[in-house]
C-alpha cells in the first residue's frame, strides 16, 4: 500500500500544473501515469494558447473581457459565464508564468510573444511555439515537477477510485513494469486523464485518449455534463486523422473543393477560413455531401502552397513533417487532402471552477472534466489555457481542503485492501472466462457507431440506431474474456478494461446528443436545426446506471455577462 | 488487401530462457504503419505482445524501436517505405528490457534529471510580463526543444554501451538546450553535471547518435558547444 496526502492521475498538463501547485504549498503529491509524463497526449497540441496579452500589432486593444465574450460566444451561449470569465482573466498570468519557467514560445522583433489569429476570435490573441505549443508548454511542466521532486509513478494504470463510505481516498493501479495491482492511498485524488477521442473511429487524438479516467469517476456515482457536445475539427489528414492545426489557417491556409472555390465564402463571407470549428466543419461536410469533394470523394483540399517555403518552415514546420510522413504529401507543393476529424471532448466529469466533483476528495481537471468553459463549442488555443488555469485552481483547492479538515484521512488499510481485491477478481473473472464475444470486435463496432450515428449531423432514427446498437454491445460486454493473463505490460488486459469505461462513455453521448432536442455549437441535429434557448439553455447531466443507458438530469448555466445572441460570423 | 510480414523479436525475461523471433502475416487496406501492425497482431494473433504507444504521430517518443536495422518510430514509419520483404521489428538495442518491444527507460530519464533540465534563473526578479528573448536567441533553441526524449540516440551510442555512467547524446542534448536559453542564469551551478567524467568528454563525436535521431536532431552539435563552454568557463569564468 502506497500513501500520499494527493494522488493525481494522469500527468498532462492538467495533472502536472496541479501537481506543482500542491507540492510548492508542501502538500506531499504523487502523480501516476499511463505514459512517462513527457508522453501525454496535451504534447500534441500544435497552434497554441489564448490569452489577451495584446502583444499583436492587431490586438492592442484586446482584453479578458473580449476574450470571454468570444469564448461564450463560440460557446453558442452553453458555457458557464463565471467559469469564463475567470479563465480570460487568469490567462495572461498563466502565460507569463510558463514563459518564466521556460516554454519557448515563439517571439516578436521587439521580444515578446508572438500571436496568431485563430478561429472565432475576434483579435490575433493565440500565443505560440511554432506549431508545436503543446510539446513544448508539457515540456516545461514536465521540467518543473522533475525540479520540484514530484513522485512520479510511471507507467501505472489505474483502474479504480477507492471509495469510503461516499468519499474517495485513493486509487487501485495495476504496475506495468513489475506487473500486479497496488493500492496507492490518500486524502485526496485529483483526475487529470484527457479526452474521450478514442470512441470514435476518426479521432485525432492518442491511442491512450480512451476517456476511461472519466469512466472511473462515472462508474463511482459522479455525473458526466454535457457529454453529446463533441468537437469535430475542420481539417485531420484524410488517411489518418492526425491533425493539421487550425494556425494552418491561422497563418492564412484556404480550404478548397473540387471546383477549387473557397467555399467558406457561401458559409462565414467576413472570416471565411476563420470560423469557429463546428461551422467549419459542417461547412466541409455540406460540400461533401453536395458531392463537391475532391473527385467527389470524402475529403476536401488545405492549401497552403500560397504561403511559400519560407513562412512553411518558420510558423508550421512540424505541420509540413506530419504532411509528408503521414499523408505522403508536401504542403510547400501540394494541397493536402483533409476531413472533418472528432478532435475534442468538450463534456467530461461534473466540476465547478476548483475541480470540486459532487463526491468528496474527488477531484477533476483538464480535458476529462467539464467546467464548463467550452460550451457547446470549444475555441481553438483554449483548452491548453483551461489546463493550465483550472489545473492550478484544482491544486489550491486541494490544498485549502486538507488544511481545513480533508487532512489524515486516508483510505483506512482495510478499503484499500477489498478495492484491490475488487479490481483483482474482476481481471480473474475475465481470464477465467471462456468468452463467446471477442473484446476488439466490440470496440471496432462501438468506435464505428459513434463515427457514423453520432458524427457531425444527426438525427433522431440514425442515434436511436445507434444507442440501440452501444445496449447491445453493453450487453454482450460480459461475455468477453483476457487473450493473455497477469505479466509485465498486460496490453490486452489494460485494453480490455478500458473498454468497458468507454462503452458508458459513448453511451453517456449517445443518449445526451438523442434526448437534446435542438441544434446547438457541435450538436448539430437535422431534424431540429435551431437553437432552442427556452427548454435546452441547460447543461446535461448523465448518471450511470449499470444495466441499461444513464439517467439524465438537468443543470442551470451561469449567465449574467453576455446575453444570448444569435451566432453569426 | 495487401500483406505485410512481420519478424518479431520476443522475449519475457519473467519466463522465456531466451529471445526469439515469431513472424506474422498483418492483412491490411490501403496504408499500414508498423505501429498499427503491431496493434493487428496484438489484437488478432498474440494478446501477449507488447509495446510502447500513445501519439501516433510521431510527437510523444514512445514507439521508438529498432526496424529493419535502423532506429525509427513504428507511428512514423509506414511499411510501403520498407520496400517489401519482412519487416524485423526489435526493442532498441544496449538496453535493458521489460518486455518484448518495451525497453527500461528509467538510467535514461535518471541521466536527463540529473542535468537539471530545467530554466535557473534568479525568479525573484522576473519581469511581471514576459521576459523578452529576441527572435534570433530564440532560433538557438529550434533543434534542442524538439527532442521528445524518445531513446534512440541514447541507444545508440557507443559511449553509453561502454560506460554506463556516460550521461549519452539525449540528456546533453538537454543541458546544451538550457545552457543557450538567453534565459536561463545557471552559470557555473548546471556545469559540474556535464563538465565531469560522465560528460561531454566521454563524446568521441562518432556521431551515430544524430544518424539514428527519427526527429533529425543533432545532439553532437550540441555537445561540442558543451565542451567549448566548459572549457572557456574554466578558463576565463565567462557565462556563454
Ligand atoms: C492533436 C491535438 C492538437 C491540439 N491542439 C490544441 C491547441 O493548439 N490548443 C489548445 O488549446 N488545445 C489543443 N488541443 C487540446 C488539448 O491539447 C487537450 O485538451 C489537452 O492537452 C488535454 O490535457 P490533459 O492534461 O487534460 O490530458 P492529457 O494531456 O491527455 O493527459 C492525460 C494523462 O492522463 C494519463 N492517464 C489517462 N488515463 C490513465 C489511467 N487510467 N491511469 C493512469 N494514467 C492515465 C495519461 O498517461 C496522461 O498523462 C489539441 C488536441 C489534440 C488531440
Ligand atoms: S557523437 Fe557522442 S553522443 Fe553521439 S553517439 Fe557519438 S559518442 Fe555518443
Ligand atoms: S535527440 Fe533525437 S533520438 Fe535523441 S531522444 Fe531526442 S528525439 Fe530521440
Ligand atoms: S506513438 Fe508517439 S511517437 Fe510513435
């Protein structure tokens, strides 16, 4: 048994900014993670970080309340005004304090930070690193907790919250190195674990983006908010889905079809390419679906060739690298084929703007957490500012909770000894199993149902296929078994579990996007097409119900800054 | 459907007298990583099979291993540059190793921590915003900041191989990235870690380290700057 005051799980951004928070308040914290740190998916981000600092010559006048109002907006009014507002207001600090710590941003002449202009914003205010921020914002943090001594216990996935009579005090993780099951003890626990991309089938996000962190918290009795509002982004290489940043047409990219028109002119005529990314990329899939892809295939072109070499090289180089490996194709002469890819999990774990969940001890932050600053919409370049900003905000309130109480708590040896027990019989069971039903054909299946019955538009027959579909692979999900048991890097085993969180993930969209009856951001609905502020200005909450699809609940939005306006680019 | 034929290099040193190779025959449509054929045999042919993931797209440093006799990402290479034939996949070679593909990591991050890889600087005076940093300081920091400490150079030294205390090309690499930061003050504090048995002099710049980097990094380059600022510091106490 492993003790810690604060267990955090999950060592992205998110984990790690609240990580150094604790341990610089001398809170005694230990971070567990699936991949070394260095590895989480938030090093992928490529564009970059919003924060009006007003560096651009075009943004002097740029503030955090402008910054809010495109966020809510972008939001299409679903967002927690308050939550937003902190966020804007907190975002320039927490770009100097990166940049103090050493993120090598990208620079004016004059040596400040350079920005870019990113879609929905209303001012140049995403701060940068070439395009590859988010490599080097996770670096940075990375380096500070090796400089703070942060435990690390790599390579450890967890598989279970330990819950004492409705509080959490610890988690259960199995050891891929050595192999086993621990039990790791504490006051506290916070999940950092990132997005659900993986239950899709054309994601841009990591293989370990399975949103089975979220799943832990869900199975334990917490709500998932919002969780039909998933993010497809504009432009994911064709073959692959790895993504092409929106700083392509930051920078100035066009999106082209295959009458070579910019068609974004029939959709957002003032910013064209610079639409928020529900709208561009529903414009895409018109122009698909009216056969005006390329070759009137399923993919429209990104051309960049117009920008030259040079720029190429200096703003978007590992965009160029990606192109050329990936898609065989290179940007500097070719116009790169893309398409619409799920990109983002704007739902996760209910919190408010400290990471409180509804179960005490538990707390949840980053991309597997729903505060909500996104709404039904995220803006590019503002989910690495919500890790950072919400990450730190979760350390302190860890922090305030032990001193006022929360402290010397931990999972008596006893719980911690029938949580692990609990963990181990399950894996028994499944490789005692003799299965009928194989575990990667169900997650082959359940990825394709949500691609095609809840993708960029939808309708009430198509989901309710769909969920009927996800019930009948919950159903058969007991009926699979381990192709290989116990040992050091179980992949099969960790595979398999994290299948069954995902499956009540996707259920959780599946039934929140077919009982929201209104188009709204990215939930985009055929049959009903408009907003619907007076029945849906509401957050969805889902609880989970082991045998059958959640329960929904509704919950208010914190409004008062921006009245609700219709959204128009 | 196309085919592609995998040689694999196993071993379990918890139950396996020694190493062997298994081949497997992934099925595949249109393109084919060797990552995503690994993922096929895992799921289809050998739930035993193990390996490092997580990006996919060449960012995270997980997947480094040794392909056809070069170092390469399974993420970044795609079997049709294979030119055919089979496809022998191997752990990175000089390493201890966990299991099948899956190296012991941990000599390496544990020489990358003790560089102290991070800014030092006197923070008590930090500016409120920004601290400024020219375009022109910053292109000094373009090569260093891209490594995503994925282990190949490290592999493939022969320094390392014959001296395990030898801190290798990536954690150089690392302090070399801090010691031109504009930013960073560490002065003398940082060079006792490279200026030292362990350090910059073990390199015999053989340069092996830069052909095997997937990302086309050169940790040599920034070695040899090491041994320069090591040598005028000792000689004249100056900073850069
Ligand atoms: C390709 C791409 C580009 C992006 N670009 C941008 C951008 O330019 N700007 C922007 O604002 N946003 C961008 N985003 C979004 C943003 O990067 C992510 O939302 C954010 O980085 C998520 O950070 P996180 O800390 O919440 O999670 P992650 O970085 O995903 O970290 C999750 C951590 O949890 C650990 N973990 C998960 N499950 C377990 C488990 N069961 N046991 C143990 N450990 C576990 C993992 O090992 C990892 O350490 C991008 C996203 C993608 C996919
Ligand atoms: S150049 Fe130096 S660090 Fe690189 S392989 Fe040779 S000895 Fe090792
Ligand atoms: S220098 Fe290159 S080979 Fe070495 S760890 Fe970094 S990325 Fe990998
Ligand atoms: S999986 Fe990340 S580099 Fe290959």
């Amino acid at each position: 048994m492993i003790r810690h005051q604060l267990v955090i799980v999950g060592g992205g951004l998110a984990g790690l900014r609240a990580a150094v928070e604790a341990k610089g308040a001398g809170i005694d914290v230990a971070v567990i993670s699936q991949v070394h740190p260095g590895r989480s998916h938030s090093g992928a981000a490529q564009g970059g970080i919003n924060a009006a600092l007003a560096n651009n010559p075009e943004s002097h006048d740029d503030t955090p309340e402008k910054h809010a109002f495109d966020t809510v907006k972008g939001s299409d009014y679903l967002a927690d005004q308050d939550a937003v507002y902190q966020m804007t207001q907190d975002a320039p600090q927490t770009i100097f304090e990166m940049e103090h710590w050493g993120c090598p941003f990208s620079r004016y002449d004059d040596g400040r930070i350079a920005q870019r202009p990113f879609g929905g914003a209303g001012y140049p205010r995403t701060c940068y690193g070439a395009d590859k921020t988010g490599h080097y914002l996770l670096h940075t943090l990375v380096e500070q907790a090796y400089r703070r001594q942060v435990a690390m216990y790599i390579e450890r996935f967890v598989t279970s919250l330990i819950v004492v009579e409705g509080e959490c005090r610890g988690v259960v993780a199995y050891d891929m190195i050595r192999g086993g099951f621990e039990a790791f003890v504490a006051d506290a626990v916070i999940i950092a674990t990132g997005g659900a991309g993986r239950t899709y089938a054309n994601t841009t996000n990591a293989i370990i983006s399975t949103g089975y962190g979220a799943a832990m918290a869900y199975h334990a009795g917490v709500p998932l908010k919002d969780m039909e509002f998933v993010q497809f982004h504009p432009t994911g290489l064709y073959t692959t889905n790895i993504l092409m940043t929106e700083g392509c047409r930051g920078e100035g990219g066009y999106l082209i079809n295959d009458l070579g028109e910019r068609f974004m002119e029939r959709y957002a005529p003032t910013v064209m390419e610079l639409a928020p990314r529900d709208i561009t990329a529903r414009s895409i899939w018109t122009e698909i679906l009216e056969g005006r892809g390329i070759g009137g295939k399923d993919f429209v072109y990104l051309d960049l060739r117009h920008l030259g070499e040079r720029k190429i090289a200096e703003k978007l180089p590992g965009i160029r690298d990606l192109a050329i490996h990936f898609e065989g194709v290179d940007p500097v002469t070719q116009p790169v084929p893309i398409v619409p890819s799920h990109h983002y999990t704007m739902g996760g774990i209910d919190t408010d703007v400290d990471g409180v969940t509804a179960m005490p001890g538990l707390y949840a932050v980053g991309e597997c957490a729903c505060v909500s600053v996104h709404g039904a919409n995220r803006l590019g370049g503002n989910s690495l500012l919500e890790t950072i900003v919400f990450g730190r905000r979760a350390g302190r309130a860890v922090v305030s909770f032990l001193a006022d109480g929360g402290a010397g708590r931990p999972a008596p040896e006893a719980a911690a000894r029938a949580a692990l027990g609990a963990v181990q019989e399950r894996v028994d069971r499944l490789s005692r199993a003799a299965a009928t039903e194989d575990a990667y054909d169900i997650r082959g299946e359940m990825i394709v149902t949500m691609k095609q019955n809840f993708g960029i538009f939808r309708e009430a027959r198509q989901m309710q296929e769909g969920i009927d579909k996800l019930l009948s692979l919950k159903e058969r999900l007991p009926r699979i078994g381990l192709r290989h048991a116990g040992g050091a890097f179980n992949l099969d085993m960790i595979r398999t579990i994290e299948l069954e969180g995902m499956l009540d993930v996707a259920l959780a969209t599946a039934v929140g996007a077919f009982k929201r009856t209104e188009s709204r951001g990215s939930h985009a609905r055929t049959d009903y097409p408009n907003r619907d502020d007076v029945h849906w200005l509401e957050h969805t909450l889902a609880l989970y119900r082991p045998d059958g699809p959640p329960e929904l609940a509704g919950k208010p939005v914190a409004l008062g800054m921006f009245e609700p306006q219709e959204r128009k680019y | 459907m196309s085919e592609a034929r995998f040689r694999i290099k196993r071993f379990d040193p918890a139950s396996d007298a020694a190493p062997r190779y298994d081949t497997f025959v992934v099925p595949y449509e249109g393109s084919l990583s060797v990552l995503e054929g690994l993922f096929s045999i895992q799921e289809r042919d050998d739930g035993s099979l193990c390996f490092r993931y997580c990006c996919r797209a060449a960012v995270c440093g997980s997947c480094a291993m040794y392909i056809n006799g070069r170092y390469r990402l399974a993420c970044q290479t795609n079997v049709s540059q294979l030119h055919g034939g089979d496809i022998t996949v191997e752990p990175m070679p000089h390493l201890p190793l966990i299991k099948d593909l899956v190296c012991d990591m941990t000599d390496f991050f544990a020489k990358y921590e003790y560089i102290k890889p991070w800014l030092i600087r006197d923070e008590d005076h930090d500016p409120e915003g920004e601290i400024a940093q020219s375009p022109r300081a910053r292109r000094k920091l373009d090569m260093p900041i891209d490594c995503i400490l994925c282990g190949c150079c490290y592999s493939s030294c022969p320094s390392v191989w014959g001296e395990e205390n030898y801190l290798g090309p990536a954690a150089l690499l690392k302090a070399y990235r801090f010691e031109v930061d504009s930013r960073d003050e560490a002065g003398r504090q940082r060079l006792p870690d490279f200026d030292n048995e362990r350090g910059v002099y073990r390199c015999h710049t053989i340069t092996n380290c830069v052909e095997a980097c997937p990302k086309e990094l050169n940790p040599t380059e920034g070695i040899q700057w090491l041994k320069g600022a090591a040598v005028r510091r000792r000689l004249f106490g100056r900073r850069k």
